[in-house]
C-alpha cells in the first residue's frame, strides 16, 4: 500500500476505528461513508452510501491524517511516557480514575497494568539503575508509587498529602496534588522532582521517599506544571514551570535558584538537542518557541510554529533530520523541522487541548503517542506528507458553520478554533474563501447582506466580532466585544443588522450593530454569559429571542424575548433545562416557532406568538438545530452528540 490512493484507502478505516468498532454495520457504514467523504474517495463512498437515509457528499479533514496509526485509550488521564520492557518499546497512559496500561505500540494493545491507583495518576515519568527501569506514578490523593516496570510490581509508596501545599490545594477544591514529575540522578542517586499546583517543589529519593530540597512557590494555582531535567558534569538541574508561565532554573547539587526574568506566559517545557548541545525548549502562548543555554538561560535560537498555545512538545529525528512535535490548546498537533519550523505534517484528530506527547518506535522508526483533555490517546507515524494527500480543513475544532449565497452559488461559512474561518462550495465541497486574521479561537459565525453584498460574521475569543467581504475574503468592519459573543442577523427598519452581546459597565447586554453604518446601539437588558441568540419576524415584528443560562437555583431557565421596535421586554419562554445550547427560529408552515436545543431534554419547538410549547423532539444534548424544507414540509434538523437528527415541525 505505497501508492497515494491506498494510502488513503488505509487511513480511511483507521481514522474512526476507534469509534465504529463496536457499532453494528449500519451505524459503522454511517461512519466509513463520512470518513470517505473526507478522502475523497468517491468509490467508497457511493459504495458505503447505498443503503444509508443521509449519505455525505462531501467533507473536510479537520479530522483527518494519513499519519494516524490507532486510539490506544479514550478513558485515560493526561500522562504520558515512553520506556522499554524486555527490550520491547512501549508507552505508558492511566486509565482515568484507575490502574496504569502499558501498550504496545506496535500491535496497538495493553500488554499489562500496574495495578493500585484507586484515583486518577495526574502525573507520572520514568528512570533507569542498575538495570531496572523505574515508573514512578503520583495520583489525585497525594500519592507517589514506584514500580519496577519489568516485574510490573509496586517497589515503594510514599504520600505528599500532609505537605502545607497539598492541603492548601485541598482546600480549593482541585484534585490534582501533584502537578508536574520528573526523574533525574545525582551522584549516582535517582532522585523525583516534583511540583504541587501552586509552583511549591520538592526534590525526593526515589527509593525512600526522603525529601532533600524544596522551593518555595507562589500565589496562583494550575494543575499542570510540567518539569524537565538534566544531568550535567557534576550536578542535576531542574527547570520547573510555575502558575503564569514563570519558569525557574533550580540546581538540585546546591538547591539554589532563579527565576528565567524574561519568560513570560511559558506553557511547555522540554529538552532537545541542535549541534550535539543540550538546549531547554520553551512553548508560548503565541505560539514562539525559543531554545536556551541550560547553563545560562541565553537564547540559542527561536521561531514560530502555530497561531495559538503551545502546550507539549517532543523532539526526535526523521530520516536524520532534527523534527519536533508539536501540540496546541487548540488541539492541534504538528510536526515541523526542529532547526527552521517548517511544516512537514498536520496530526489532526484529537479532540481537545494537547496535554503531552511522548515518543517510541515502531519497526525502528519513530512514533508518537499523546493525550488530551478528553481522555484520548493517540498514535501517529511520523513522516513527511506529500503535498496533496491530506484533504482541504481546518487544523483543528470546527465550531460554528452558516450557510449564505456567493456569486449565485450556495456555499456555507465554517470557523474553527485554529483561528480561521473558510467558505466552501457546497456542491463541490472546495474551499473558496480563508478568513484570516483572529488570534484566538472563533466560536460563532453569521451571514448577511450588506448593499447587495454578502458579508460574514465571526466572534471569536480574541474579545472581537469582525465583518468580512465575502467576495474579496478581506476584512471590512471590526467591533470589541467581551470573551466570544453568539451571534444573529437579520433586518431593522429594511437595514442589515447583527445581534450580539457586549459588555457595559460590568454587565454583558444585548446590542444591536447596524451592519451598513457600522454604528452600535440599543443596550436591550442583561444578557448572560454563554447565551444564545436568534432574530424572528412575528406578525410584522422583529424580535430578539435569548436564552439565559446557568441560574445557581433555577431548574427550569427562561428564553427571553425582545422587541427590537422599541427595545422592550416581551416576554419568556420558560424551557424546562438548566442549559439551553442554541436557538433557530423559522415556521411551521403557519406560525413563527422557535426550536431551542438544549443540553438535557433534546430539542423544544416553541409558538412564538402564544409562547407555548408545542412539542418535545428527542432527548439528551443537542448541540446545533437548523429549519430546513423537505419535500415542501417544514422540518428541523438537530446536531447531538454522536448523529444527525430530522423531525417535523
């Protein structure tokens, strides 16, 4: 399978193996004939399609990678380390709330466990004396357990709970007591560098448990805090990530140390190795990397990988050249060449955040196992991809799409959390349009016209809602607003308008922008964080419709109600959830209806008119409903969380 369109074949029925395995055919076809869709495998998915109520005509690869070997765990805690057993390499993961897994990653199965965590392992590394490979494990409850790996059995157990830190973290709540771990030697001793969620760290031999040094930390609190560390001539050195993004140089031979002075908003760190030296490599929340001198903290050398945060990274080599992966909040990963950053490949498919990346070999050449924060680990052969064999997408989560017409095509707006919105054909399924220009994720989207023009709308959490022009794909209007805002168009006294939410004096409200001026007003009363909104026309009225969320003491939430005319309050709507998703308005064929969908009771139709409820359609999470038109009956289509529903309005 050498050629490109086996490999696509291959890819293909691995990319959502992990979903439809314990599916039955119909529902696994479901998924096959989507994942060929994102191909472009058109045999396949005809072939697949035949017999299906929905078969896709086409899709785009946000999800896709040609590098994508297999899920190992999609119950699984965040860390992550490689090691060998009898020879053989493996990777290590925690089963979420429950024992380690050791996998191989070759045939992509748990060959054994290390069994005793009755809580979540929230970090976790390994060493190496006299022979023995050491794991050392520490869990939610404080806990630290050594094991030697070969005999899968536990050596030692010791517990940092009764540290001031570890109760302070109790206190607040958090899980995590140990945030970060790390094993290193000194002197012929194997010693465990750890750190608790307020930057406080200890140094421990790694059979007793004795602590050796501390350091003192701060006010802030994370529960990631990863650290790294290496042997020099004649002592051991750990750089250890505090709450901000502080980065601290400690030399565990003397215990003294210092703060990196020029580090800020730091959210990895590892070691790599350019021109036989050792450098430490920093991530940044804007996406820089920069490797410095161990000994002096100077800058050897930097560049830019992504748009977002780097949150793990891992170095190895490719063919014998020096590559890194790397990982994003978006939930991104990359492979890149270490020296210049160039782009070899995209590792798309995870979910969430990416918390750590660790690499092994298969059939001696380099593979890479990560996790993320939906308890997702992943594997992916490493090699450069050509040029045409991923599909057309996004980087990462596509979170919002809206559909419009372009030079008499009818084509959708998608945007994403890799900071980007694109315009596709939807006949074609080809991308038109990239809209670049936010620097955080973007969570919500709306079409317009403006003077006969289309135009989009996008709210993303760089606290900016921005119009586009859709025809030159260029940025026409820009407005601050608070976080990322839900969004809705429609029309005010025959002008374009948007709906949106701003903040004003302390207090998030409704807001109305007039879409050919660009002038803001009209301040309609609260409207609470994560709302959602819709424009609806009853009886020649324009109304907003909103959904508040999230009461403390509120079982059964309100969908409030506006008049746009004369800005006064109309009415609610009280649906029966403590969260309402998202909002379309549209027909029955008779009367204006509202469909809310909700997070627990499915997806609820509304008259607008009477504000009563009219009926009920399924059950559980709905993330996404739109109004559509099949054989001349109106009918809503819902999203949730695994399938894509239809039913009457």
């Amino acid at each position: 399978m050498r050629d490109e369109a086996a490999r696509r074949v291959r890819t293909m029925y691995r990319t959502s193996a992990h979903l439809y395995r314990d599916l039955c055919a119909h529902e696994r076809a479901q998924v096959l004939a989507v994942d060929a869709a994102r191909y472009r495998l058109e045999h396949h998915r005809k072939t697949l399609g035949r017999r299906l109520e929905w078969t896709s005509r086409w899709a785009t690869g946000s999800q896709t990678s040609s590098l994508f070997r297999g899920e190992l765990s999609s119950w699984a805690s965040e860390p992550l380390v490689s090691a060998e057993l009898n020879g053989v390499p493996v990777v290590l993961s925690a089963q979420h709330g429950g024992p380690v897994q050791i996998w191989d990653p070759a045939q992509q199965s748990c060959v054994a466990t290390l069994d005793g965590h009755t809580r979540s392992v929230t970090a976790m590394d390994c060493a190496e004396a006299d022979g023995v490979t050491y794991v050392v494990t520490a869990s939610e409850n404080g806990t630290i357990r050594v094991w030697d790996l070969e005999r899968t059995t536990e050596l030692r157990r010791f517990t940092v709970r009764g540290d001031e830190a570890a109760e302070r973290a109790a206190k607040r709540g958090m899980k995590t007591v140990v945030a970060g771990l790390a094993c290193t030697r000194l002197h012929g001793d194997v010693l465990i560098v750890g750190c608790a969620p307020d930057g406080v760290a200890w140094v421990r031999d790694l059979l007793s448990g004795e602590v050796r040094r501390r350091l003192p930390g701060l006010s802030l609190w994370e529960s990631d805090l990863p650290i790294v560390c290496l042997e020099a001539q004649e002592t051991a050195m750990a750089f250890v990530r505090s709450p901000a993004g502080v980065l601290r140089r400690w030399d565990l031979e003397t215990g003294e140390w210092a703060y990196l002075e020029d580090v800020v908003d730091c959210m990895a760190v590892a070691i790599s190795v350019q021109d036989g030296c050792t450098l430490v490599s920093l991530g940044y929340r804007d996406g820089r990397l920069q490797f410095r001198d161990p000994a002096t903290a100077a800058v050897v050398s930097s560049c830019r990988v992504g748009q977002g945060w780097v949150t793990a990274m891992a170095f190895t080599e490719l063919d014998g050249l020096a590559v890194m992966v790397v990982g994003y909040a978006d939930d991104s990963m990359e492979l890149r060449d270490q020296r210049g950053g160039r782009l070899l490949a995209r590792l798309n498919g995870h979910a969430e955040w990416i918390h750590f990346i660790a690499v092994t070999r298969v059939d001696g050449r380099p593979v890479v196992a990560s996790s993320d924060s939906r308890r997702s680990v992943r594997l992916w052969a490493l090699e450069e991809q050509s040029a045409g064999l991923e599909p057309p997408g996004h980087s990462s989560t596509v979170s919002a799409v809206a559909c419009t017409v372009l030079n008499g095509a009818a084509v959708t707006l998608s945007v994403s959390h890799d900071h980007t919105g694109r315009v596709w054909d939807l006949a074609s399924g080809k991308e038109l349009l990239r809209l670049e220009g936010h620097t955080d994720w973007v969570e919500a989207a709306a079409c317009a016209t403006v003077a006969g023009l289309p135009v989009a709308l996008t709210s993303g959490h760089d606290s900016t809602v921005r119009m586009w022009d859709l025809e030159q794909g260029v940025e026409t209007g820009r407005i601050e607003a608070q976080y990322s805002t839900p969004l809705a168009c429609g029309h005010l006294g025959g002008e374009p308008v948007a709906l949106l939410g701003s903040r004003g004096n302390g207090v998030k409200l409704m807001s109305i922008w007039h879409l050919a001026s660009q002038e803001i007003d009209a301040a309609l009363g609260p409207l609470p964080p994560r709302s959602a909104l819709a424009f609806a026309l009853v009886d020649g009225r324009p109304l907003a419709v909103c959904a508040k969320n999230e009461g403390p003491d509120e079982d059964r939430l309100p969908v409030q109600l506006w008049d746009l005319t004369d800005y006064s309050f109309v009415g609610d709507l009280v649906a029966s959830t403590r969260q309402v998703n998202t909002l379309a308005c549209g027909t029955d064929g008779r009367n204006a209806v509202v469909v809310a969908g909700t997070a627990d009771n499915g997806a609820e139709v509304w008259d607008l008119r009477t504000r009563q409820l009219r009926l009920r359609l399924g059950s559980g999470w709905v993330s996404d409903v739109e109004f559509g038109l099949l054989g001349g009956v109106p009918v809503a289509i819902t999203a949730c969380r695994s399938a894509l529903c239809l039913g009457p309005t």
